[in-house]
C-alpha cells in the first residue's frame, strides 16, 4: 500500500476521478442562492450526510433568523493538533440569463468552453475541464477535495495526524450577520488550535497560495430621491431633481483624479505598508500584463496603480446602478429615484462601523437629508436633497505575521502537496470574517485557497477547474498527515 | 333641435356619456407599446372602423420597417379650409410592476383611486373620475375626442364648416424615425391649410391652452465598458476599471452647479428668447408651488430656475441608470459595463444633429474611444477608456407666431368651448415633430391639448381625467364647426 500520502492521494483520483467529480456535481446540482433559507436546508442536510460517511459526528445549529451552520468532528488516535476547517456553502445570488449554462446544471465542459459529458469508470479526465455552477468554486470545492483526501487516505490506510472540528457557514455571501452569535454560541465545541479558513482563489499565476489576511468589508446602498412618480421628461425635465444625475455627482465626487478617494477619513485607521510587506508584495509573480489580457482591459483604473499594492489599503467600488429604464427600456421621464450599490473593502486597522460613518458625514455635508426608510410624502416635500442609506454589515480586516509557526508549517504543506513554488500573500482582496476566529475562538487563522483565480467567483458562469479540485485533494491528504505541533506550541501567534 | 355646437356637445354627453366611456376603454384595452408591431396592427385597423363608422374614407399606409400610418379624410358640402390632424396611436414601453392596475385593463377610479364599475345609460358620471391605461392621455383621448364630437354634432344635425385630413401615427414614442418618409410619399393627400397636433396636456392649472411651439428631441444611450466579465469587488477593485464609476463622472461632468450643461457649444444655436416670448410667459398663471406640491418635491434642481423660462432652452435629461445589480440583486464585482439614457429637448434653433455632435466631441474629449457596437476582444484591449453611443432619431422644435390669424381663431375656439381663459403657451415642454409639416407639407401648425397634465404621461399609472374627455369632446364639437377661411388667406404664417 502507498504510505506517502500525496501519492496515495494521485492514486485514488486516477481509479476514483470520476465518482468524485459525479459527486461533486450532485452536490453543485443543489441551489445554493444566499438566503434561500431552504435551498440552504437542502445543502446543510447533504452535507451532515456526506461527512457522517466519513466517519464524522455532524449537527446542524441553529439561530433564529439566521441559516442554519453546519458543525462537526473527526477525531483520529494521536493527534499533533486539532485543526478547525470552515468553509461556507451559500452562494452569491444569481442571474440566469447571464450564464451560458443553467447556474445549478454543473455542466462539464472543455477548456474552450464545449460540454461533455461526466467520465465513467476509467475514462480519461482533462485537468483543464471545468465544471460550471454557483458554488463551484465559492466555496464548494473544499467539501469535495476534504471528503475526497479522506477517502484517499482510508483506501492508502494511512492514519491522520490532526483533529478536525468543522464550522461551515451559510451567509457568508450576505455578509455573515450571524457568525459572530454562532461563534459565541458554539465556541465550546469549536475548540481549535488553529483555524484554516477555506476560501478564494490560489495565485493568479496558478501556483498554489497561503494568504495571511484577508480584508474586511462594510458596504451601503444609496437611493436618491426626485419627484414622487415619475415625470415627463420633456415637461418637467431639469426643473424637478433628478436623482439619476444626483447620484452621478455624488459618485464622482467621492474620488479624485488620482483614485483616492475623497471622504474625509477614509485612510486615517489603514495599518501603514510595513517594509517585510513590502518586500513580500515585491516577491509575488507579476501577472499584471497577464491578468489584463485575461480579464480583457486596457490599462488600471489609475495610471500606475500597482495592483498588489492596492489590495493594502481599503477600496471604494461602484457595483451597481439603477434607476427608471436604459435601451429599449428607456422612457421619457424624470425617474423618481436612483439608487447606487457599493462595497468598501477594508484594510488591516480600518473599522466597518467608523468608515459608514464618514460615509454618512460625507452626504450629509453635501445638503442630503438621510431616511431610513423610503420617504413620506412629508419628506419629499420639506427636503430638497433626500437619501437612504442602507449600510451593509460589515467586518474588520485581519492579518497573522507572515513568519510565524503556522505560516511555516502552512507553505511546507502547500509547497509538498504541488512540489512546487508556492505563492505568500500579506493579504488577499476579498473578505472573510477571519478576525472573529481570532476574538471569539482565540485561535490563529490562515487561509488555504484551492479554486483557480479565473473562476468568475460572484458572476455569471462561475467554475471550478479540475486540476485545482484535484490540487485541493492533494492538499488535503498532506495536511492532514502533517505534524502541527508546532503551532500547537506557539498559541500566541500561531 | 340644438343648434349651438356647444351645447349640443354637452346634451350628447349627457345622455350618451356611458358609451363614450364604454367605447373608449375599449380602445384603450388594445395594448399598443411603440415597437410591438402585431399590437399597433390592431389598433390601426380599430381606428379605421372607427372613422369609417362616421363617413370618413379611411387606409392604412404602409413602409418597409415602420409601424403603420393611419391616413384618411372627412369631407363637407361648403369648407372654409381643410384642417389636419395628426394624432399617434402608439404608447411608451410599460413596467406593469409599477402599476397600480395593469396598463391595458382601463380600470376607471374615483379621484381617490378607487375603482368603480363603468356606468350604464342614466348612471350618473363623476368628471373627476380618470380611466387608467397606458395612452389613456397619450395620446388616444383625440380619437374619442373627434369621435364624440362627430355623433354629437350629426346627433344635432349640425354642418360642418371644415374638411378633415387624418393622420394617425404609430411610431412617436420611438421618435417618429419614419414620419418624415410618410409625409414625404403621402404629402398630396395630406394637403391641408393647418395641421393640429392633438398631443400633450392642458395647463398645469386646469385651463384649456394652446400651444405654439414644441420643443424637439434628441437622445442616445451610452455604454461605459470594464472588465470582459464581471470580476470579484475584492480581489479586483478599484485596480481594474470600473464602468459605473466613470458613467458617474462623466454625467457629473455634463452640468455644472448653476445646472448649466457644460458640453461645448451646448446653447450656441439656440434661438434668443425675445420680449415677445417673456411677456407670454409673465402671463402664464403661476404654478410652480401647486406643481412641487403636485409632484412631490420641495425645490426646484437649481434654486432659482424659473419653470416657464426652462422650456426655452435645451435640456439634459438623465432619464435611466443600469450597472449589474443593487438592493437583493447586488454582488460583490466590479460591472462589466454601466449604461445611462440620456434624452435632449431641443429649443428653437437647435439642430438634433448638431447636438449629438457636440456630444460626441465631449465624450471623446475626455478620452473615449467610441465604438458602433458591443467592443470585441481587441478592443477592449487597446483602449483604456471604451464606450459605445447609441443616437436616438430626433428632430428639431418648432414654433409659430404667437399673433398669427391660427392662434387667434385656436384661442377663440378653446375660448368658446371651455368659456373660460385660454392659456396661450409659447412652446410645449414636451416633442413633438411638428417642424416636419412646416417642411413637407409646407402648412402651419399648433399643438391643442386635451389631456390633464397630471396624466403620469410616460410613466406607471397613465390617466385621462373624464373633465378632460368632456373639454375634448366640446372642443372639437367647435372647432368642426368655425370659420377658418383667415386661416386659409394667410398662407405664410397661418
């Protein structure tokens, strides 16, 4: 029998390839859409289901108003460390007329985009395949390469080094609003060494990634109000407010040329660049030209804006616009409200709560009257700049030393499981709510991504490419191989 | 039997006033959106039996790509002139959402709103009740207007004074791409010595008017383009280029703080606003406080922009916004595009063409690379800064002398059909393409309204107010029975 456990791992995916991809896709088969409460039941359940087959006892918890989480363990004779794993399985929303494949068809297709059918026993399978579906990649995948690593090294009869307790979250995608009462709640049974946050893509360049940091996030949508119904244009149009062209001047108004952003504050709690971060950013693969090309634009936002660097320091991004119709949906009015969508991505040291309110300042210095709810007749008629803000729940950035015990043992894995080069990231762009793992649980957080970064995370046509399910697999047959004492050792940092 | 043509307006009413309802909601059950031709087929054919019915001669007028036009005429034994009428049968797009009750049921409500089952003969008729339907006011009012006022009158065995050429349109809400063309191939049996626009409301104060001008129309579509896809807010915000933010500046960028449209050239062709036209508009009753009141607003875009004075310049009218999603349908991503509609009401002198050249300029001015279509895979890469402009057809205002021997017998007619004062308005806010009669028919026109101005023309909850219908009914039955032979002697400025 294969004793090394990356090669056990190669071995049971060439025999096995194909059960785990038609498993994989019945799990992607079940829609997923945040706050579908009970599409959410239907993947909680399976997913009691599929770790309980592993050997593992499974629950799900439950708080009111909130999707339910999944929790669990799996205990092995001598461990060097208990390691907990959380994943979300909820998704983003989605739109289906935007996707060249149904979002819950896991349809498998060829590099170039073509369908094929799933293999049999002993067919040939592409790495370069893809399966496409919400999930697919955020963050599905570490359920099929976990479930699979363990069946990889129960085949190899090669006996684990860690503990695992899991947490796996279904409103990741709205913001997590409710991971810090479940993690106050449950913190008895989520008692961990460490805690591996499995999510995001591994490097653009492909190689794989350990990320040290992930940035918060807060967010708010804007509605800005004109007449109560719509108008004529022709009659009315540019003696009543527009709110369309009222939300464009406050959109370029909350830039400068330069890309910084003009909200009074807005830079003055971001940590400084350090020089080891600097010198990390300054030993990542530049992909830039490569990601230009892949992605499809001329040039950055900014002339000149480094795009690691950026990722350091909290962003400001428009991601939506609405108001009356556009094209063959376009009519002749003056709309009576507009409204703009927009996420802040925050830096280490940034605060959710004090950035929404320099946001908040930063209308209200410009004449706004703010409402929390639409505006009565009463309000419309006594201000004449009228806005709702409606602020997203957000989070805190969080970020661990990047020479630490687990930073360590972390790169070793990854660089074992992919003999290869692997890539450190003082922090990754996207969020997760890695800083209550620290607060609540007490526990040093790192994050092991396995998706591809070309995987249109959060947008239509998301996907999954084999050979990083197949590198997650791997992954995971030597992590949980792996001797973690030495984190165990090192409580403060990790 | 009755002999004044008003009063004999008024007795038919009273006793037929249910069938003119019943009649009337029937036509407007017939959905009629610009650009749904197998729809505007329907009511085409339904106005000529209309017409038919009461003598006129009537045809459908065909042109490749173009809804069809409704020509036909109404002669009589001693005319004192021919007069034309243009009415347009077609509708603006409908968001049935957004409506109270669907656009096509012609539901009939008290003042209130409320619902109330369509009178029987003898029941009695609220005129302040309002049908509600999607071209309730525009613009098929005239047809029952003409209608009526044609049964009545043969009712009361009362002669006819003028000949009648009909043109009946169904492209308006698209910008009239074909009227030209129509009016081209079917000018000699349009000839007329006026033509009446039957389009737009009454005075914002309730008093019958007559308008001598319209303003004209210009618009387009514009396309800001990003990433290929959408990307991920977080790992790609605020470095790859974000469509919505620049649609932002760029609308921001078209106005300056005194509501100015900064486009170069904006104004430069705009006819000056004469003495003339400032005592007209001195004499304009004072709405402007019932109207924010009305509309729901509590102050006008810019402080001190006087309403009347607005029509006689050029407009720049945001009238939609689409990037991605906001509110439950937000995600997390930079869009891959954002798009604004943008209409122009052209004052006197404007050219549409010039306008949208200026336009043009601007935008590339601040670096736009402009493209025809949707930007292919090259493109996207060679140009940082992508849009696309999509013209909408326009056409330039017009207007005729306010002392012209027309505006005097339109003034007496409105006069002696409502017995109160005529508002006498120097241009409409609203388009019409009135300046192509001038130019192919080479007849005068003017603008007579029958509809409420608070008929939420072009948006959710169109209505026609029943007083309206009866002022339109009792209009015609005048008009169709006054001497126009002034009209006819004055050739040059009607």
């Amino acid at each position: 029998m294969e004793s090394d456990p990356r090669q056990a791992a190669a071995v049971y995916r060439q025999a096995q390839g194909w059960k785990i991809l038609a498993e994989f896709a019945d799990l992607l088969r079940l829609p997923n859409v945040t706050r579908q409460t009970d599409d959410l039941e239907v993947n909680a359940a399976e997913l009691v289901r599929r770790f309980e087959d592993r050997g593992a006892s499974m629950e799900i918890a439950r708080l009111d108003g909130a999707a339910p989480v999944v929790i669990g363990e799996l205990r092995t004779e001598a461990p060097t460390a208990v390691v907990g794993v959380y994943v979300h399985y909820d998704g983003q929303p989605v739109d289906p007329d935007e996707w060249t494949f149904p979002p819950f068809s896991a349809t498998l297709t060829t590099s170039a985009g073509q369908p094929v059918p799933y293999p049999g026993a002993g067919d040939p399978i592409d790495p370069e395949w893809r399966i496409h579906a919400r999930g697919a990649s955020d963050d599905k995948t570490p359920f099929a390469a976990l479930t699979s690593a363990l069946d990889a090294l129960a085949e190899a009869g090669i006996a684990r080094t860690v503990d695992l307790v899991f947490l796996f979250e279904g409103e990741e995608e709205s913001g997590s609003p409710s991971l810090d009462r479940y993690l106050t709640e449950l913190a008895p049974r989520l008692r961990a060494d460490v805690w591996l946050l499995c999510d995001g893509p591994v490097h653009q360049s492909r190689a794989p990634q350990v990320a040290f940091g992930v940035r918060g996030y807060c967010g708010f949508d804007l509605t800005f109000y004109g007449p109560e119904h719509e108008v004529h244009s022709g009659h009315y149009g540019n003696w009543v407010p527009n709110p369309a062209f009222e939300l464009a001047v406050f959109l370029a108004g909350c830039k400068d040329e330069s890309g910084r952003v003009t909200i009074e504050g807005f830079y003055d709690d971001t940590a400084p660049i350090t020089d080891e971060d600097r010198r990390a950013i300054e030993a990542l693969p530049d992909v830039e030209a490569s990601l230009m090309e892949e992605i499809g634009f001329a040039g950055p936002e900014v002339e000149g804006a480094g795009y690691a660097e950026l990722l350091m320091i909290p962003s400001f991004n428009v991601r939506g616009l609405r108001a009356a119709g556009v094209g063959v949906e376009a009519r002749n009015v003056v709309p009576s409200h507009a409204t703009t969508s927009v996420d802040i991505r925050l830096a280490a040291g940034d605060d959710p709560e004090a950035m929404l309110s320099r946001v908040r300042a930063h209308i209200e210095k410009q004449g706004y009257h703010l409402v929390d709810d639409d505006p009565g007749p009463v309000d419309r008629r006594t201000h004449r700049r009228l806005a709702r803000l409606v602020p997203t729940a957000g989070y805190r950035a969080a970020r661990i030393p990047m020479d630490s015990p687990l930073a360590r043992v972390l790169l070793d894995v990854c660089s074992r499981a992919s003999h290869g080069d692997v890539v450190a990231l003082p922090t990754f762009g996207g969020s997760i709510p890695l800083y209550l793992f620290e607060d609540i649980l007490g526990a040093p957080v790192a994050i092991l991504p396995i998706a591809n970064h070309d995987n249109n995370q959060h947008a239509a046509d998301e996907n999954i490419r084999i050979a990083n399910l197949w590198y997650g697999v791997d992954l995971w047959s030597v992590l949980l191989t792996t001797d973690f004492s030495s984190v165990r050792d090192d409580p403060v940092s990790g």
